[in-house]
C-alpha cells in the first residue's frame, strides 16, 4: 500500500506491507475513542525496518477519523535529551491558536510543556506530570493522539510522564503511540514499558522484515527482477536498507550518499573524528573484525609504533555500541555492523582517495597478521596499486580457494589479477593461463556469452605466429631462454589455445550454437602440429557431445571410436571414460542398446576406481553415464552414479553438470515412483540451471518439472500444462536434442480427450514426420504410443493402428522393457477401442509385467489402472480388483495424485449381487464417482470443483443418484457407499 493522502507528502517514501500494523492502530484508536483499551502503543524494530513511517500514515488516518494529531521526537538534535518534556514540547508546536482556543485541554497541556523548566527548577518533574496526566484526562471527542518518536532518546521527564499515563490511564479519548530502538532503550524505560505490556495499559507492536513481494512492488520501481531478488538478499527486508542499496546499485549517475542512503548516514554526522575513523576503518575491513585490526587501519601507522591509539579507539568503539552502530559479541573479542548493507552504504559514501588509502591499511594489517589470501583480496583490488606480480599472486591464490563456492567473485579477483600483473614477456604465458581461468569461472558464474568472449580473445592471441619467438622461464636458467625454452613456451601457448577451444565450444554448445561449436573443433583438431594425446581427446569427445546434443551422432561415431582405442593404447584412464561414456550415451540415444550397455559397463567398472577428487575434472563423464543408465532402463545404477555425481559436481563447483545430474536423478525418481523426490530435484536443477543463460538447458529443466508436476498434481489441474507450455516456449524454434524433448513433454501434459489434434501437433513439429522419426530412437516407442492415443481420440483408429504396430516393431527392436510396455499399451488402446476387452487386458497387463520388471513403478501403476476396467469387462471381476487396488496403491505410495485420481474414476464396479451392491451397481460410472464424493462429506460445490463440473451438474447426477437407489439423503448415500466398498481406498487420501 501506498498512501499519499495529506497535501505536502507527495515525496513522501513509500509505505508497504504494514496493512496489518495500521488495521491494528485503527482498531486501538477506535477503542480509546471510548476510552477503553491500552492507552500506549510501542512500536519497536530494527533502524529503518519503517517505524517513523508507519507512524506518518497512521497520523493521516486518525486525522481523517477526526482526531487531533500532535507528532514529536525525543532528542531532535544532539544534546537536546536534557530538556524537559522535549517530544511532547516538540509535538504541541504543531498545535495553533485556533485549536489551543477550541480545546482547553490542548491549550493547558502545551502551556504546562512549553513552562517545564521554571516548574522543574522550582518543584521537580513530579507534580508537573501529574498535572499534565490530569490535562490529557480532560481531552474531549474526537480525541488525541500522541505521537512520540525515537522515545529511546527520552528525557527524564517524557520517561516519567509516560510511566505515569501507563500506571494512570487517563478516562479520555487519548492514545499514545511511541516508536524506538530497543537496543538504545535506556534501562529504567525499558522495564517501566515492560510492565505496562504486563499490565495490559501498552499494547506492543513489532515490525519485522517484509516480504520479498513488498519490496518488489512497492520499493524497486524500474530494478530488474533478478537486481532484486539481490537487493532483497542484502537488506534482509529492511525497506530503508533496501531503498538505499537500490540507490546506491542502480541510480550511480548520482553524487554517494545522497537520497535514502543520506538518510541512514545521517546518524554519523555528530560523531567525532575518532569515532568515525572507527566507522570507516570498519566499513572497509567488512563483516566481523577485532578491534586491533579496526586500531590499524582507522590510524596510519607511518611514523606510529603498533599499538599507538588502542585506547581511543576502544573508547570510540564503546560509544559507536551505545550509538547501536556497531554490535560486539557477547565475549567482546569481535564486532560487526548493526546492520549487514552498512558498511557498503558507508564506503560508497568515501571519497574515493580516503577508500583507497584504507584498503591500503587493511591490506598491510591483514599481511602482517597472517591473513588468508582470501581476506586480503579485496583490499589489494580496493587499493589499486600498479603492477605488481606479488600482489596478482596472492589474487590467483584467493580465486583458487574461493572458485568453487563463488565463481562471480573468483573471476572478479582473476581480473585484478591480471590487472597487476606486469605485462612483460616473461609473464605472457601465466596472462594466458589466468585468462583462461577467469573464463572458467565466468562460465561457472554463469555468464556464459561473456566467458565466450574472452575465450575467441584468448584464442586469438594464441594464434601460432611463425615470426613470434615465445618462451617460458627455465627454472634452471633464469637469466635467459635458450632453444629449449622457446620450443616449450610454444608449446605451452598451443596447450593454452587448445584448451581454450576446448572450453569455448563447451559454451558454443550451451548457447545453441552447434555450428560454431563444430567449426572451433574442427579447425583445431586439423590443425599441424595438432594438439598433444591427451587435449586432442577431449577435442573429439567434446565434438560428439555437440553432435550428439545437435541428434547427429552417427556422423562422429567412427572419429569417437578411434579416440577411444587411442586412450586405451595410452592408459589413459580419464580419456578412456570420457570417450567410453560419451559411446555409450551416443549409441543410447541411437537405440543401438548392446552397444550402449557394454560400454556403460565398462565405463561404470572404470569411473567407479575413481576418487572424488580424480572424478571432479571429470564428472561430466557421470551426466553421460547416468543418462546411458537410464535411457537402458538400468534405474538402480543410474541413481548411484548420478547421486555420486551431484555430490563431486557442488563440491567442485560445476554448476553445469550439476544440473544435468539432479535432472537425471529427477527422472529416475520420476520414472521409478518417486513423485514428491523427483519434484524436489527437478526444483533445485531449475534454480541451478535459470542463472547459467542457455535456454536449452532451462528449456529441458523446465519440461522435467513440468512432466513431473503434471502427476503430482490433481487429474485436470492446469499448472501442469502451463508448466510445459512454458519450457516449449522457452527452447523456441530450436531443432536439438533436448529442444525436441521439450517439445514431446508438451504434448504429453495437453489432456489428450480433450485436445487430441493439438497432441498430434506437437509430436510431429518434434518428431519431423507420422513416424516421428526425427525423436530420441530409444525413447521413440513411447512418443509413438502417444500419438496413437491422440489418432483414437480423433477417431482414426486405421492411424492409431499403423502407429501402434510400429511401436510394436521399434520396442522389440530396442529389447528395453519399459519401452516394449509403451508398445503394448498403445496396441491395447488399439484393442480397446475395437471392443476387444480380453484381448486389452491382456495388453495391459503384459505392459505392466515389463514395467515392473525394470523397476517402473509409475509405468507399471498406469499399465495395471489401464487393465483393470478391461479385465472386469471380460468378466474376472475379482482380478480386476486386485489389479486396480496395486496401481492404485503403486500411485499412491510414489505421490502420483493424478494416477490417484484416474484410479478412482475408474475403478471397477462391483458385481451384481442382488443388495446393497445391486443398487450401486445400476449407476453410471459418474454417479458412482460422485456417490463416492459425497460419502466423503464433500458438498456439491466441492465435488464441482473436483471433478470440473458446474454445481447444478452435480445436484443433477446426485438426483439421479437418489432416484436409483431409493436413499432419501446424503447420510444414507454415504452409507450405502461404506456398506458396499465401493469407496473403499479413498477415505485414506489425507
């Protein structure tokens, strides 16, 4: 909310989030119109959590009620805490002679503030409170209110009142409402409050941080969604913080320390020369520090013996805590701002030549301290001195130790690093290589386009130039390069360039650029001299990993298969793995699945003597190998190497594979009955993956999810739809692997008896043709199956025919059962719809024998939920029973609601038995689903909303209902239900 409703306030900040704050003041302030309820109330929060401007908006509400408002701040100015009643001599300058004159008791009360000082001198502040307790007692309707702002800063006397009119409420329209810090709230204030709240007389409001969507709406007009999502990070949903962050980040063409941020700093401007030293010496250095390390860089220590100061700084550092802008430890041993945005509202706010010279300070501090390279990185960068190779050291070391964890400030650091560093020949070659670190970490920070720059610039520097003598220092002739040297500074700035093609096409291929990916490799790998045996196989298996996600694998099948021998003749084990599982996944794809399983196993058997450590400049070969595993069906070994994975992939920090790994293991969960597990990773590889820029890449995580929600959600629920809708929308026009994938979980979500041409659609745009040849061969029965379900629904069985005997053809092909169970469900659909029930079933329930014989278990519930009415139609109505009770239970257990709720429309009728079932058993399908409904407890408007129907749909199937069992009532309905069992299994749903 944001209300601007008093003429003057049209700068006034915004106010939002505090709806339930100001509806709680209205209700105190309509009590004490009757003069019942608390007489006081205490608003307490952190600095800037919008204490002043709750009370702002509050004033403008109760003089729209019609009440007088008088508003005042105890200790307006440094100094003034000693004058008596300071906040109510403040607020009564607000009022004038025409209200002094129409209210007595106004006019005493300003009288008796505005003469406190000749009655304290004369007689103490007793019986001046008193008398002015007795005024407030005479205020007529519409009333008063009283509002006393920063109370923390008191005066004795505004305390005394205050603890006078809690202990003696006035029997008057009058409400008090205060606003302080607690932690600067003096002792003796503090309890008298404290007692108040006990007694009933104060009511205490406390306003925490808002909510991300406040700030968002309200706070950060014109900031990007991602900026504050940031800001809000920082500030912890302080809106004045979060306000002056966003001033300070995203509005730098104006002077520091000015708008919002003027206002946070403005509590520094009566500190003296130490105390704000402190305050900047502390800004600098950040986070948690001792206060020697403040001592050293608030005083330049040129021409001082360490230790000089100690005892004005500690002396500065007690007052800065009573200021409540710094807050030791409870041992006293370190301190930290009150707040974690100060300190970089505080630097901004430096000149940049006084900012420079602290990190200067630090940085020596920290040196001689014995610091981290990580803590002192950050004031090397801030001190920006000139070249200096020992200085880009210490950043290279602090990039290394913090890359994994935060590869945006690694890259950052490498930056600086080369910034220093001289450049002069000898450090060429270290240029290149941190170069091609700091792309790493771009990359890993995903920033994907920009760490693409740098790499085709680095790779241009590399260029191998005849005329150009390159060299490396000889650590046993450092005085100069000889032949040798130069042969090895050449070919390590080949070794560079090849590893920096290496790297580009993996961000080419990220981006969807699939042919530059392939011209980047293919210029090197034909390169002469060409790259050494060990790149020259990452060369090849990045080349298949483009051509394989471009779905043109067998074009380097042969090239692969030679990289392969090549790294077995070398013992080259992690060539080996890669190039075995790149194979596998390769023939995986293609549906060549002997192939695919022997070099799985073999690549498992190799991974598998691998350490951790080894496996992190290696775990894409583990997204390779757990999507091998599991497009074979192999669901037990997948989930092992793929959770091995994801554990190597976030402690070495490859956000990339990271992804891929949770949403292999999403899909595994997904497809072995795991619903609420498989959505929780499909979750985390989507936050993964939405900062790393490809829209492949999101495009797939996004379609998992979808496919994911779509049976974690009730039958006909949308979110699962537009979910998919959405990754489609995000791969676009994009012809790749997982472009296609996307594109078929679309077509999956769309309710196939509802829209079976849109189905179709989307199956043949992926799939390229009627047999939907372009699609993934080892998945393709599936799809296939699909869209033979689309050609029935359309009412072309000759179609739903043709494709299910291909699906048939292809399954028996691949020899994968879960894929022979789609076959057989599209060709039991087939027999459905001619009216061969047994001939169904037993389709169906061949389907779930495969399905259950690879672990499937949400393939295998569907099979079984598919047979059961056709079983019961050919006449075993207790198999069918038990067939749907198994798949209903299977989807259960895995989270499958959407199986859940197709079992229950669909269950098996009872047979005939001449009773109570004879009774039901005349319903339609229909009837008995809403009989079941109903005996739940639910109402007709429930059930509608259930089952998608309008409520005077339902009032007609429940008429129909009664008419045909003879009941009279919902109770006896319910009866009939329980007695028969036709509800049976569902009255556990929770």
């Amino acid at each position: 909310m944001d209300t601007f409703a008093d003429r003057g306030c049209a700068d006034r900040a915004p106010l939002v989030g505090r709806a339930r704050e100001l509806d709680r003041l209205d209700g105190l302030l309509g009590c004490r119109a009757e003069a019942v309820g608390p007489v006081a109330v205490d608003v307490t929060g952190e600095p800037g959590i919008g204490k002043t401007r709750l009370l702002t908006e509050f004033a403008v509400r109760a003089r729209r009620r019609g009440a007088t408002v008088l508003r005042g701040r105890a200790g307006t100015a440094e100094g003034d805490g000693g004058t008596p009643f300071q906040a109510v001599l403040d607020a009564c300058a607000d009022l004038d002679h025409g209200k002094r004159a129409a209210v007595p008791a106004l006019a005493e009360l300003a009288r008796l503030v505005e003469e406190a000082n000749g009655w304290e001198a004369q007689q103490g502040h007793g019986a001046l409170v008193r008398r002015i307790g007795a005024a407030l007692g005479r205020v007529p309707a519409p009333g008063l209110v009283l509002l006393l702002d920063d109370l923390h800063r008191a005066d004795p006397a505004t305390a005394a009142l205050l603890d006078h009119l809690l202990r003696h409420p006035p029997h008057a329209p009058v409400l008090v409402v205060t606003a302080r810090r607690e932690r600067q709230t003096p002792p003796a204030l503090a309890s008298s409050l404290a007692r108040a709240v006990d007694s009933g007389a104060l009511a205490g409001l406390d306003l925490g941080p808002l909510e991300p969507e406040d700030c968002a709406g309200g706070l950060a007009p014109g900031v990007p969604p991602e900026a504050v999502q940031e800001l809000y990070a920082a500030s912890g949903g302080n809106p004045l913080y979060f306000r002056a962050l966003a001033h300070t980040r995203h509005r730098r063409d104006e002077a520091p320390g000015t708008g919002p941020v003027a206002v946070l700093l403005d509590e520094l401007t009566p500190l003296g020369p130490t105390e704000r030293a402190v305050v900047e010496a502390a800004a600098v250095l950040g986070g948690r520090v001792t206060s020697e390390l403040v001592t050293a860089v608030a005083i330049d220590r040129r021409g001082g013996a360490p230790g000089d100061g100690q005892e004005a700084i500690d002396a500065a550092l007690r007052a800065l805590a009573g200021r409540d802008l710094v807050r030791p430890d409870q041992d006293g041993r370190t301190l930290g701002p009150r707040h974690p945005a100060l300190p970089e509202l505080v630097r901004g706010a430096l000149d940049p030549w006084r900012r420079r010279e602290l990190h200067r300070r630090a940085a020596a501090a920290l040196a001689r301290a014995g610091a981290p390279a990580t803590a002192r990185a950050p004031h090397l960068v801030g001190a920006a001195a000139g070249p200096d190779a020992e200085t880009a050291a210490v950043l290279v070391e602090a990039a290394e130790r913090t890359g994994t964890v935060d590869p945006a400030r690694a890259a950052h650091w490498l930056q600086a690093a080369l910034d220093h560093l001289p450049d002069t020949p000898e450090h060429h070659a270290g240029r290149h290589e941190l170069t091609l670190r700091r792309a790493q970490a771009l990359g890993a920070a995903g920033r994907v386009a920009e760490s693409r720059d740098v790499l085709h610039h680095l790779i241009d520097t590399c260029r191998p130039d005849p005329g150009r003598t390159e060299y490396i220092e000889d650590p046993e002739d450092p005085d100069g390069p000889d032949d040798t040297t130069r042969g090895a500074g050449s070919e390590h700035t080949a070794g560079i360039r090849t590893s920096a093609v290496l790297l580009c096409a993996f961000m080419e291929r990220h981006l969807g650029r699939y042919p530059e990916a392939d011209a980047l490799l293919r210029r090197e790998l034909e390169r002469s001299p060409g790259p050494r045996d060990g790149l020259r196989t990452g060369l090849v298996v990045e080349w298949g990993a483009r051509a394989l996600f471009a779905t043109r694998y067998p074009e380097v099948r042969e090239e692969v298969a030679r990289a392969l021998d090549e790294a077995r003749r070398r013992r080259d084990e992690a060539g080996t793995a890669e190039a075995l599982t790149l194979s596998a996944l390769g023939e995986a794809y293609e549906g060549e699945t002997v192939i695919a399983r022997a070099r799985a196993k073999e690549a498992a058997a190799l991974t598998d003597t691998f350490t951790d450590g080894r496996l992190a400049d290696h775990v894409e070969s583990l997204v390779r190998l757990g999507w091998t595993e599991a497009f074979l069906e192999e669901y037990g070994a997948a989930e092992r190497h793929t959770a091995r994975g994801i554990v190597v992939a976030r402690r070495a920090g490859r956000p990339f594979a990271l992804s891929q790994l949770l949403l292999c293991s999403a899909y595994v969960h997904f497809l072995t009955g795991n619903v609420a597990a498989a959505l929780d990773l499909a979750e985390e590889s989507l936050t993964v993956a939405r900062p790393l820029g490809g829209t492949e890449l999101l495009g797939f995580s996004r379609a998992i999810r979808a496919t994911v929600l779509l049976h974690a959600l009730p039958l006909g629920a949308p979110e699962g739809l537009a979910a998919a809708e959405e990754a489609a929308a995000t791969v676009g026009t994009a012809q790749s692997w997982w472009a296609t994938q996307a594109r078929c979980m679309l077509a999956h979500s769309v309710p196939l008896d509802q829209d079976p041409h849109r189905v179709r659609g989307a199956l043949l745009r992926a799939g390229g043709d009627r047999d939907l040849s372009r699609l993934q061969p080892s998945l393709r029965p599936g799809y296939l199956e699909l869209l033979a379900g689309a050609a029935l629904a359309a009412g072309d069985l000759p179609e739903a025919e043709r494709v299910a005997r291909r699906a048939l053809a292809e399954a028996a092909r691949l020899g994968l059962p879960v894929q022979r169970g789609a076959a057989r469900r599209a060709w039991g659909r087939v027999l459905a719809h001619r009216g061969e029930s047994a001939a169904a079933a037993e389709a169906f329930t061949e389907a779930a024998r495969e399905s259950a014989g690879s672990g499937a278990g949400l393939r295998e519930a569907h099979s079984l939920l598919l047979a059961a009415p056709h079983v019961q139609a050919a006449g075993d109505g207790a198999r069918a029973a038990a067939l749907w009770r198994r798949g209903r239970r299977l989807a259960a257990d895995g989270g499958a609601r959407m199986l859940v709720d197709l079992a229950d429309r669909t269950r098996p009728a009872p047979p005939d038995g001449g009773a109570p079932d004879g009774r039901l058993s005349v319903l339609t399908p229909r009837e008995r689903e809403i009989s079941v409904l109903v005996a739940e407890g639910l109402t007709n408007q429930a059930v509608a909303d259930r089952l998608c129907l309008s409520p005077r749909t339902v009032e007609s199937h429940v008429a129909r209902v009664y008419r045909k069992t003879g009941v009279e009532t919902r109770a006896g309905l319910a009866s009939l239900v329980v007695r028969t069992g036709v509800g049976e299994g569902q009255f556990s749903r929770g």
